[in-house]
C-alpha cells in the first residue's frame, strides 16, 4: 500500500463544525492568501499556478495554469466563471467544499480573478444543492462586510463582484459552453468549438475562464506554500492531492483527500483508511474510475496509480474522481441499463447522434433486461455506439457538439464486452459481436489464476 | 394568477442589476416566482418578461429546459430519490418501489392530498451515502424502506416544517450585495484593462 502523509490541502476544515463560517476561517489562516497576493503582481500569481501543475478537477484534467495563459491579451473584460454544477454520476466533492468550507472557494475565486484580471466572477452552484447556495450566499455576505470582495478589496485597487448564480437541474449544463448559454438566461445546449472556446468567446462572447469548485480551492494553499511545494506532491502530471468519492460496494464509502499521481486504486478500494475493501468479504467485478461517462476497470487494473497519463493509457479517465466499486453480485445489465438512461434523460437534443443514439441504446437494453432481447442486440447496441463514437476508441472520437454523446458508449462497450455471456443469458441465445471495437479498457482481459502451487 | 408580488419585484430588480444583461438572472427569477407560488405560472412568467425586456415565449423556452421548474402545482413536498449508479447498487430500486406503494403513486405522480410529489432522480451528489433521497432539496442519508415510512409521516404530522420549507424555497440566505461595497457589473462593452494589472504590468520579457 502507498498512502502517503501527504497534507489535507482542501479538506483541513471538513470535520471543524463550524468550518463554514467567517470567525473560523479567519482564525485558521482564511484570507492571508488574499493579502498576500495583493502583494505580488498578476503575472507572479499566474506563475506560481503554473509552477503548481494544477490540473483541473472538473473531468477533462487540463493544467489551470495554461488555461488562464488562453485568454486573448489586450481584450476585455475578461470573467470568471466557477463551476460548482457538480452531477456526473458518482461525483461527490464540490457539494462538500460549498458546503462545508465556503470561504476557501471565494478565497481562490478572488485569487484567479486577480491573477487572470477578470471583472467579476459568478459562481454557478447545482439547482438541487440548496444548503451549498445558503453557505455561499452566507459566506459572501461576510466577505463583504469585511472588505474581502467588492469595491476597493483590502483597500487595493482590485476589485471585483463574485455573484451567486444558481441553476435549475440539468446535466449537461456542467458542460463549460452550456454552464456560459445558461448563465446567460438561455437553454443550457453546448457550442460548437471552434470557435467558442471559454477563454476567447465565453460569457457574452468576452474572454472567459471556466473552473471547477476543486480547482480553485486549491488556489489559497498554493499561494501560501507555493507553487513548489504542491508539486512536489504527486507523481507525473498528477500534482498535489485530490479529492475521491470511493462509492457503491466497498464497507467505507467516503470522500477521500488522497495524494493525487502515487495512491492506488487499490488503496482507495482496499485500505481501511478509505474504502476497506469490497463488503462482505466478496470478489469485486468492475469499477468505474471516474465518473459515469468513464470505461469500467476490473480487477487487472487495481495496481494503477491515480495517475491522468496512466489511467488514460489504460483506456478509461480519472474524470471528476468518483469511483464506482461493483462487487459479484451486482447485475451488469442493470447497471449499463441505469447509466446509458441518464444519458438518455440527459441529452440536450441539439446533435442527432446523441438525441435518437441514447433513446435507442436506452430502449434496447430495456428490452434485453425484460428478457425480450434478440440476438442481434448486442451488435445493434454496438452499431449505435459505433454511430456516436467511431470506432468506439479512447480518448472516445465525437460526432457531436460536445462529449456527452459518447460518454452514453462507455458503459455499453464496457458490459457488453466483458461480460456478454450475461447478456446473452438474459437474452437466452448466443448473441453475436462483429462490430470493431478499439478502446483499450473495454478489450482488457481478465488476468490468468496461476494454478495454486505451480 | 400570480404576478410576483411587489416585495418579490424589489428582490428581483436587485438580482437583474448584478448581472451585466438582463437576461441572465431569469433563472434566479424563475425560482423567485416558484418560491412564491410552488410552481411557475404563466403570469408570473409575463411579468418576467416585463422585467427583464425579453418576450414571454423565451422565458418559457429557458423555463421549460430544466427539470427543477415545475409549470403546473406539485406537492408542497417534492421527495426525490436518486436511482442512478452508486444508490442502484445499494437497494434505490427497491426504495422506490416501496415508495410507489407506500404513497400509493408512481414516480411522477402526486398523493390525493397534494402533501407529497414522488420523483425517480439522477444522481444528487451524495453517492457515498447511498442510497439516498432530497425532500424539497434537503437530504436525507443512507435510506432504509422504515426511514422512509417515518419521514412519510413526520410530512403528514408537520414535524419537519422548520427544517422544510414548502417546495419553491431553495436557499433560505440570500446574497446581498452592499451598495457601498459593489464593484458593479462588469458591462461587456467598453471594457479596459483592469486597475490592479494596469498598474503592475508584468516586467517585459528578454528577448533571446
Ligand atoms: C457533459 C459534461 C458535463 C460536465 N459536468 C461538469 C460538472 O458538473 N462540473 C465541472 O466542474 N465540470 C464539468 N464538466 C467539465 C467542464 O466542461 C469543464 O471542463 C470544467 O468545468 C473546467 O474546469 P477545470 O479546468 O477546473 O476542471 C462537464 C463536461 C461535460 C462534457
Ligand atoms: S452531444 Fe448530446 S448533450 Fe452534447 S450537445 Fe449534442 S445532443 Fe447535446
Ligand atoms: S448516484 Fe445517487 S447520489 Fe450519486
């Protein structure tokens, strides 16, 4: 095992119980992060960000350092957009840090905006997380009161509104382009990039730059011990620690702050400081890395490191750190059935290929699960991926606006190639797979039982 | 029926005037109206309209895009339970099953008694506490079938009125901006470059 006495960075005030309030904050160091940035220039805090190697929390894992460098110089306002619409199945961390440590996200709010020279900033909280809009809406209320954002921060000459800004309940408006189309009072459907990339045509068309809750409240410990020193945690492209919601059917579900690029999953899965093992003892079958939208991994994959480059070589994503543990018992065609309906249900219907590729693919296994499947459904539900995703490859190739569509593939190419002989049970025939499919993960193998004594 | 009233007016006039264009605080709005009626009328969305200087079609068009906005009257509690992935696997199927027949309704439907919508949700951020439920978006952990039967009745009993608020109030804080303190919207025409990197222009780069 490798759990690591790496420090809580984002989680110190989680078990203070009134870690939420200002008094607290205060008194634990909150806002010298701000002071001290207001005495560094822009440029220097952009630096230090860079020197960091933050990568984003939110699921696409790009460095936040170089995002902020996107946006066009000399064009402006520029605006900060906070990303707290947290809802991709399994995703449990950006609630808490609303909720449970407000004024550390504002604190890194303020951060970015000075760093990237933004002129206000709306921090667009999930509709459905009433108690994270009150803390925020609290917290800010503070801050305020005490000088920290507005008018003339500290006495400065930065200044800057953050805005709560709540949603209505929609998936898909996690989505940067659609967080922006919402935002602005619209449906929440994504933009085609090119050209509406955030950091050039955001917000009313301005240079904006988009962030998760988690990205951001890193920001206050950085400036504090620098840049370096969150380096130094970690391994390869994965810096710092990050935050793992082990879910599902391990004997300690929780929310786990982890060093990021060196922890296993097999310490999230097994260690009795995070998950404890698979309950009753049982074999595990698969889990999901990162989200719903990620390939499933199996047990010859336990040994990787939370790692970006290497999960992503394996053929799945790390995404927005939730890991979905399914043990023997657990009905695989149920449970592809359950993730491609959330899709579904999800789809904005602005691309085809998403709109009719998930309500078929969602039909289809509804018909395999009432046992009313024919042989041919396993290549025709492969086909549909084969439509969305070409080749059903990993990084997944996209026939749609945004990779919503695909994602519906990564649940289906992952049951149905590794466990068809479930579907075929359920369909009561062998059913059949002719259509190719590329994507690392969803070929993996089951590792071979040495024979005991040999 | 149900214009906001003009208390909710003035609180709705002091959310437009945070944002650089209108139209981005019809969300905030729309929950205004379905906290003052439980649901979002027609009227209410008119006048919406009025506020913000767009047409009433487009506020129903941004309305009628998200799932939390309900456009006919629903139970004074709206009891969501999360199905998805991490609570399947922990018995949510079940729940709602014993739900449908506890409440003696399917998953959308309503009780006779107007006390109590049920819906079959997507996943509610509290994966690791499954399998879990939000009654008017407040949490409930960890589910079992006799969990739920009580918190039926502390509903019916009027136990949880404190705690729960009827469905349409999120947030029971709001954010209050002073105008003393306010930076201000920042209009996206016309902008400069801000103060604070004006006067600490980065050093210039060496030429190699
Ligand atoms: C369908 C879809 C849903 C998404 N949902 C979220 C979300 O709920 N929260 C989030 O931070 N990012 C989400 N993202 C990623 C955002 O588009 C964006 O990459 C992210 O917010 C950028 O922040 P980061 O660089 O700090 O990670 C989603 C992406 C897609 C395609
Ligand atoms: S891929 Fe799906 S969710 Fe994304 S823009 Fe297209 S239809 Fe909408
Ligand atoms: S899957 Fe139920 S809360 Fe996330």
């Amino acid at each position: 095992m490798t759990v690591t006495d790496a420090p809580r960075i984002i989680t110190s005030r989680f078990d203070v119980a009134d870690g939420f309030t200002i008094d607290r904050y205060e008194a634990t160091g909150g806002y010298t992060a701000l002071r001290r940035v207001l005495s560094m220039r822009p440029d220097e805090v952009a630096a230090e960000v860079k020197a960091a190697s933050l990568l984003g929390r939110g699921g696409a894992g790009f460095p936040a350092g170089v995002k902020w460098g996107f946006c066009p110089p000399g064009v402006w306002p520029r605006y900060l957009v906070v990303n707290g619409d947290e809802s991709e199945p399994g995703t449990y961390k950006d609630r808490l840090l609303m909720e449970k440590d407000p004024h550390q996200l504002i604190e890194g709010v303020l951060i970015a905006c000075y760093a990237i020279g933004c002129a206000q900033a709306f921090l667009y909280v999930r509709g459905e997380m009433a108690l994270a809009q009150e803390r925020i809406a609290q917290a800010l209320n503070e801050a305020y009161a005490r000088g920290y954002v507005g008018r003339g921060i500290l006495g400065s000459d930065f200044s800057v509104d953050v805005v709560l800004h709540w949603g209505a309940g929609a998936y898909i408006v996690g989505e940067e382009t659609a967080l922006i189309e919402s935002l602005e009072g619209n449906r929440g459907m994504p933009r085609l990039k090119p050209p509406f990339f955030p950091a050039a045509k955001g917000l009313y068309l301005q240079p904006t730059v988009v962030n998760n809750v988690e990205t951001l409240a890193n920001l206050p410990w950085i400036v504090g011990h620098g840049g370096a020193a969150f380096a130094a945690l970690g391994a390869e492209t994965s810096r710092g620690t990050r935050l793992f919601a082990v879910s599902g059917h391990v004997k300690r579900p929780g929310v786990y702050e982890v060093e990021f690029g060196v922890t296993t999953f097999r310490d999230l899965l097994y260690s009795p400081l995070y998950g404890g093992g698979i309950r009753g003892g049982r074999a595990l079958k698969a889990f999901i890395p990162g989200g719903a939208s990620a390939p499933w991994f199996f047990e010859e994959h336990v040994d990787l490191p939370l790692e970006a480059g290497a999960v992503g070589k394996a053929g799945s994503m790390l995404g927005s750190g939730a890991v979905v543990v399914m043990d023997e018992t657990t009905d695989v065609v149920k449970a592809a059935l359950r993730l491609v309906r959330f899709f579904a249900r999800e789809s904005c219907g602005k691309c085809t290929p998403c709109r009719e590729g998930t309500g078929w693919l969602e039909k289809i296994l509804q018909r395999i699960d009432s046992g009313l499947g024919r042989p041919s459904d396993l290549d025709l539900l492969l086909d549909i991926c084969d439509n969305i995703s070409p080749s059903i490859t990993w990084p997944p190739k996209q026939t749609t606006i945004c990779p919503l569509g695909p994602s519906a593939v990564s649940p289906i190419a992952s049951a149905v190639l590794r466990f068809r002989d479930e579907f075929e049970a359920r369909i009561g025939a062998p059913a059949p797979v002719t259509v190719a499919v590329h994507g690392v993960a969803y070929n993996s193998k089951p590792p071979v039982e040495e024979p005991v004594g040999a | 029926m149900a214009r906001l009233t003009e208390a909710n007016e003035l609180v709705a006039r002091e959310i437009i005037g945070r944002y650089p264009r209108p139209k981005s605080a019809l969300i905030p709005l729309l929950h205004l109206a379905q906290e003052q009626d439980g649901w979002v009328t027609d009227d209410a969305m008119e006048h919406i309209a009025e506020l913000v200087g767009v047409t009433a079609a487009e506020v129903l068009g941004t309305c009628s895009f998200y799932e939390m906005f309900k456009r006919e009257p629903v139970g004074t509690y709206l009891v969501n339970i999360c199905t998805n992935i991490s609570c399947q696997l922990l018995g949510a199927e079940e729940l709602l099953h014993h739900a449908e027949a506890t409440l003696g309704v399917k998953a959308g439907g309503t009780t006779r008694d107007g006390l109590i919508t049920l819906e079959d949700v997507e996943c509610i951020a509290a994966c690791t506490e499954a399998p879990c439920l939000q009654v008017n978006y407040r949490y409930r952990y960890k589910v079992a079938p006799e969990d739920f039967d009580r918190l039926v009745d502390d509903l019916r009993s009027g136990a949880l009125v404190d705690e729960v608020p009827p469905h349409g109030t999120l947030h029971r804080t709001r954010q209050r901006i002073p105008t003393d303190r306010a930076a201000g919207a920042a209009s996206p025409v016309g902008g400069r470059e801000p103060a604070w990197i004006a006067s600490r222009p980065a050093p210039a780069k060496d030429t190699p």
